[in-house]
C-alpha cells in the first residue's frame, strides 16, 4: 500500500481542500475515546490527516446501511471492511478493532504521506502483503503493483510510506488530539467526535492545495476581455481564502443513511474571519409553512447569518456568487428571516408552473415596509431585457373570491419581434406555467408572504398556517427526526423531498423538446429527504448533509443500470423507516 499513489492521494486532497468551506478559543477537552486514541496516532506536528478510530464499526454500520437499502446484490462482495483490505491489498494481519491512518507530515517546503495501520502481528501483515526488497534497505518492501515503500512497526501499528527518510524518522508524541481540540474549540471537536471517518488539515496544507489549485487556475485562464475578469476574482478567491486556519471534515455512516459533516475555522482578524463574524441566533422554523409533500423546503435565519449587510458582503467575495435581488436589500434594517416552500400543485407542470403551490415567507416586524419594497421591486422590472418585453402591473388590497384581500401583482411578457427567444419561453413555462410570473402578496402575522400563482387556496392555507390555524411543518415527525444529523438553531436549513421529485422530473422530460419521460430515473414517492444545514459563527463556517438510505438506494441502482449498458432503473421502493419499526 502506497500512501502516494493516486488512490490515497485523492483522499488526503479531500481533506486538506474543502472546496465547500468557506471554513480562538479556550482551552476544549481533547477528543474523547475512541477517537481519542486514534488520535494519538498522529504526530502533533501533522499538517493533515484521515483517520478511522474503529475499522469494525465503520464496516459495521455501513454493512446496516446496506442492508437498510434493500439491494441484496449490493451486499454480495462480502463485509465493507473486507472489500477495503483487498482494494488497497492488505488483506492479510489487518486488526478490525484497530485505528487506522493517513497522515500528512511536513517535509522541508514539501510534505510526506504515510498510512498507519493497525496489525495483530507485523511480521505476519508484512509478509502477507509484500515482498522484500532487501537492496533498497532492511526496512524496504514492494506491493503488488511493483512500487517500493518503507514499512516501520509502531506498538499495535505498522507505518508505510513511500519516503524512506519520512518513515524511518516517524515517531509517536503526545499526538494531534489536544493541539486539535485547541485549534478547532468545542464547536469543531464536538463535529470531529461524530463520524466514522474524520479529515482535518491545517494552514499548511490547505494554503499548500489552493497554491496547487490556483496553479491551475491559471493554466486554464481564458484569453480575451474575459482574462482580466477571471484574474480579479481568482485573485479576490486567494485573498480571501488565505484566512483559512482549519478545515474538517466528517463521514457519519448509519444503517439509517449517510451524513456529512464540515467544520472550518478562519483567523478572527482576516477579511474571511469578518465576512463568518456571524449574529444571534433566532428560533427560526418552518412554522410558516403547510404541513404537506414538498418539493423543497428551506429557511434563512438573516439574524443569525449577521444581517443582510453581512450577507452582502460575503456574497461580493465569491466569484460568480448571485446578488440579493433588491426587495430584500432595499428592506435590510427589517428583515429577520426567509422561509420557502414548493409543493406540487394539482394543476401539474403543464398548466401551473413549478412555483404554482409555492410561498414565500419574509418574517419582519414592519411588513409593511417590506410589502412596499416588494411593490417597487416588482414594478421596476418594466423594460426590455434578452428578447422579451416585461410590463409590470400591481394591484394594491385586491377583494379575491370569498372576501379575503391582498395585493396582486402580474408581469407580462411578450416577445420583441425579431429577437431570438432561445429556451426563455419553456424555462417560463416549466418555472411559472401559462400564466407566466403572477401572484398575490399579504401581511401576515410579524411576517409578509408571497404566492407565485393567484390561486386563492393556496394564498389562504398559507395565511391560516401562519395564523396558526393551520397545521405546519415545524413539528413534522420526518423532519424532527433528521434534527440530531443537522446543526442544532442552524441559520440555514432545507429538505429536498426527493420522492415528489420524482415525479416532478417525468413531467419535465416531457415537456423539453426532445425530453424523455421513459429515460428518467423511477423514484417511488416513498423516498425520504435529503436535509442540509448551514451555520456562521465565530469566524466558522459549519455544513452538514443527510442522505437517507432509501435515497442511496437510488443511487445503486443508477449506477447499476449505467455499468450494465442500461437507460434508468426502475427501482422498487426501499424500506422507509416506518417499514422497519
């Protein structure tokens, strides 16, 4: 096993580049057992490392998982572990019980991997595996594949690298934990103490990966006006980035599904450390939304995140980034927090529209300022842009059917003659349905909500939820149950719920020219949701996402139908967790 070939390579870059992070303390306590001990194995003065505190849980869990999914087939090849040791061919002397590990050390300006894996014998996991090489020293070996590494025996463990010089002088100290711990405070270490696999690189190595991936960057650097473009925000990019301390990340396998965690950290005093400064975290929840199938659900704690200035900034430092659009930054002192639904509509895609069953919830205590911002919003989009013609209309305190009044609004759009139309008109169609961008606006309790049809049904279910008198999805036994996977008051959090997207992509395929409904993957509407959480504190920025089981059985069958030359499964439903208890 070579800790430089590109299989194990691959894997330390995942750790000591966390592409998704835009990742001062007192003194934490060092992780606790088991990942404690796993810890010691590591030298205190590694730039980054990957461990397993416990090969057999890993696999364990994993095995559960897969059996979880409900595709005998995938559990054919035999245990997870077992299918490990003979991918990186060292299936004989491995301990189960053991910790293993791949440590990044630091070597001059450079750095030297090696892996350190837990053995019931090392004479009998060396022989096993690999061949002596006696002229290149005592302690030299090849694997399989030919390649030359170095092998040094540590207590429980064996050390291999592919650096005589790296592995010879390898020796244990008081290990990483408690310089870890300090780095990362109890945030960070309580993250780190949750997974089954835990990656964490420091300084070092991250400002070494994005020197090597801003080396790239630059290699693929576009000629032309849009040149100068792209320096200034790869530059911005590396400014920015260099307030990077600390990145982790963290794979938590369990017979439900799967969860991923990341943790980053930046100096308090760096550009990055101010934009993830962060606020007060509110008791936002989706108290403001049906209790009904979803789409995709989502909420923003404004407060939490530090404001909308806050949020503006971080988002003016991010190449490509979106801009709020201007309702909300012209009502920044008033607003507290978003929450948004997408539910299927009885109309279906055809004639509704995705965002036909749809809200939009703005909590503020002046709604009415931020109603007028919407107005103003919305009427300013008067014009001429890409080929199509907008003409705003707003309707102040409309009486609708059944005596209830709200604000409606209308954007018309028609064709310039001449203009190209492009995929303008089927996006509008599929986002918004024949009736284009219509809706209804109202006060609320504290709170402004906005529909994206004028149906009155949904408008009114909307309000009585708000109101209270309607039930919501705050105490949704589904969601409740993915809590302790996510970030406790998280400032951002959504569910996609994939088995009403299942449906929803067959009737997208058959609306695109071209499209086709029958090569579309077959969800069952039993699937669970995939959940995500973000939070901003302190100068970290914190992520965790949950794929449930039943979602990764779809997954399985994807790939299984791809690798034997098929179109898209057909799977049937996995057990959901109710078929289980």
């Amino acid at each position: 096993m070579n800790p430089r070939t590109p299989r194990l390579r691959r894997l330390l870059a995942s750790v000591v580049l966390l592409p998704s992070a835009l990742t001062g303390v007192s003194a934490a306590q060092a992780p606790a057992e088991p990942l404690g001990r796993a810890l010691a194995l590591v030298p205190s003065r590694a730039a980054a490392f990957v461990v397993v505190p416990s090969l057999k849980r890993a696999s364990d869990e994993l095995q559960q998982c897969i059996e979880r999914m409900d595709r005998p087939d995938a559990a054919l090849a035999g245990r997870p572990i077992d299918q490990l040791k003979a991918a990186l061919g060292v299936s004989v002397g491995v301990d189960d019980l053991g910790a293993l590990a791949i440590v990044q050390l630091p070597k001059a300006d450079a750095f030297s991997a090696v892996a350190i894996v837990p053995v019931k014998d090392s004479k009998e996991f060396l022989e096993g595996n690999f061949k002596r090489a006696a002229d290149k020293g005592d302690d030299a070996w090849t694997n399989p594949s030919g390649t030359v590494i170095y092998a040094k025996t540590v207590e429980s463990h064996v050390v291999l690298g592919d650096d005589a010089e790296t592995v010879r002088g390898f020796a244990t100290d008081e290990g990483i934990g408690a310089t870890v711990a300090q780095r990362l405070g109890e945030r960070g270490t309580s993250v780190m103490a949750k997974g089954d696999v835990i990656a964490w690189a420091g300084h070092s190595a991250l400002q070494a990966q994005m020197k090597e991936a801003d080396a790239t960057a630059r290699a693929q650097m576009p000629d032309g006006e849009l040149a100068q473009r792209f320096e200034d925000e790869r530059k911005r990019m590396t400014e920015l980035m260099s307030g990077l301390e600390d990145g982790v990340l963290v794979v938590d396998v369990d017979p439900l599904g799967v969860g991923l965690r990341t943790f980053a950290k930046a100096k308090a005093d760096s550009d990055l450390g101010s934009l993830l400064k962060g606020g007060t975290d509110g008791t936002s929840t989706f108290d403001r939304l049906p209790a009904q199938p979803f789409y995709a659900i989502g909420r923003v704690d404004i407060a939490g995140i530090g404001g909308i200035a806050a949020l503006e900034q971080l988002l003016a430092r991010v190449p490509t980034a979106p801009t709020l659009p201007a309702w909300l930054t012209s009502a920044r002192d008033d607003v507290r927090g978003l929450q948004f639904g997408v539910y299927p509509s009885k109309l279906g895609i055809a004639a509704g529209g995705l965002l036909n069953d749809a809200y939009l919830v703005i909590e503020t205590p002046k709604p009415d300022v931020v109603r007028e911002s919407m107005r103003q919003a919305i009427l300013a989009t008067a014009g001429e842009l890409g080929g199509v013609k907008r003409e705003p209309t707003w309707t102040k305190d409309k009486e609708l059917k059944g005596g209830s009044v709200a604000d409606a609004f209308e954007v018309k759009e028609t064709p310039v003659p001449g203009a190209a139309a492009g995929y303008g008109p089927i996006v509008s169609q599929i986002v918004f349905g024949s009736r284009g961008f219509v809706g209804f606006v109202r006060p609320v309790s504290n709170a402004v909500m906005m529909t994206f049809s004028q149906r009155v049904d949904v408008l009114e279910r909307g309000v009585a939820v708000s109101s209270g008198a309607g039930k919501s999805l705050a105490n949704d036994g589904t969601i409740k149950s993915y809590r302790p996977w996510l970030i406790e008051n998280a400032d951002i959090e959504g569910f996609l719920g994939v088995g009403q997207l299942g449906k929803l992509i067959q009737q997208v395929a058959g609306m695109v020219p071209g499209g086709n409904a029958e090569s579309m993957p077959k969800i069952p509407t039993t699937a669970e949701p995939i959940a995500f959480a973000a939070e901003v504190d302190k100068a970290s920025f914190e992520t965790a996402c949950v794929v449930p089981s039943t979602v990764l059985a779809l997954f399985y069958d994807q790939i299984k139908a791809q690798m034997l030359g098929g179109g898209a499964a057909a799977p049937t439903a996995p057990a959901t967790t109710s078929d289980k208890e």
